[in-house]
C-alpha cells in the first residue's frame, strides 16, 4: 500500500497563499478619510441664510408656516437668496410623504438651479 505524501498539498497550499497575498489589494477602496479634529465649532463671519421646507404629500411645502405649491417655492426661494449667495435649504418631510415626492422635490429645485439642498432629519425622541 503507497503512503499519500502530504508535503506536494502543503507546498501548493503555501504558494497559494503567499499568491493571494500578493495579488490583493490592502488599500481601503470607498472610505472617506473624516478628520473632524480640524473642523472648529465657531461661528462664520458670512452669514448663510437657511431656508427649512416642510414637504407635505399633497404637493405644496410649508416654509416659516406658509404654504407653497412648486412653482411658488421656486419663486420664494430665489426671493430669499438674491441677497445673500450663500444659502442652504434643508428639506424635511412629514410621516405620510412617500419617498417619490421628496426626490422629485429635490429635483425639481436642481432643475431650478437651486444647490445646496440638505435632508433635514428628526430627533428620535420617545415620550415617557
């Protein structure tokens, strides 16, 4: 009876991992290096004006407790901003807003040359 040698499968195994080794790529593909130790909590000395928009399902939004259609928004918005260039629009959502209305919102003020548009999120908060 022939003994089956073990030494053939440990060298390919080895060559085989030092292969792999090599062959892969230890760079960490997709992150986003976040140095927030740098960033500073003082003010700005430019004032950016912040426009809040509440996106209802019905097709009108609701800024500082007024309501607007789409074509209205557009027209308060670049109202709004005329004098200060630097602005943000944070959009905001009630519970029954589907995410197809929100995306068309955020595309619909894109398409109006509207920039800088944030997603306004809510505080977790549980009553006790």
């Amino acid at each position: 009876m022939t003994k089956i040698s073990l030494t053939p499968v440990i060298d390919i195994v080895f060559i085989l991992l030092i292969f792999f080794m090599l062959a892969t790529n230890f760079n960490k593909v997709g992150e986003i290096d976040m140095d927030t130790t740098k960033e500073s909590n003082s003010t700005s000395e430019e004032d950016i004006k912040v426009i809040r928009l509440l996106i209802n399902q019905d097709q009108t939004v609701i800024s500082d407790g007024k309501v607007y259609d789409d074509n209205e928004l557009v027209t308060m918005i670049k109202h709004a901003v005329r004098e200060n260039e630097k602005y943000s629009i944070i959009l905001s959502s009630k519970d029954d807003v589907t995410y197809q209305r929100f995306m068309y919102l955020m595309a619909y003020l894109k398409n109006n040359e509207l920039n800088n548009i944030n997603i306004g999120l809510k505080d977790n908060e549980t009553e006790k």
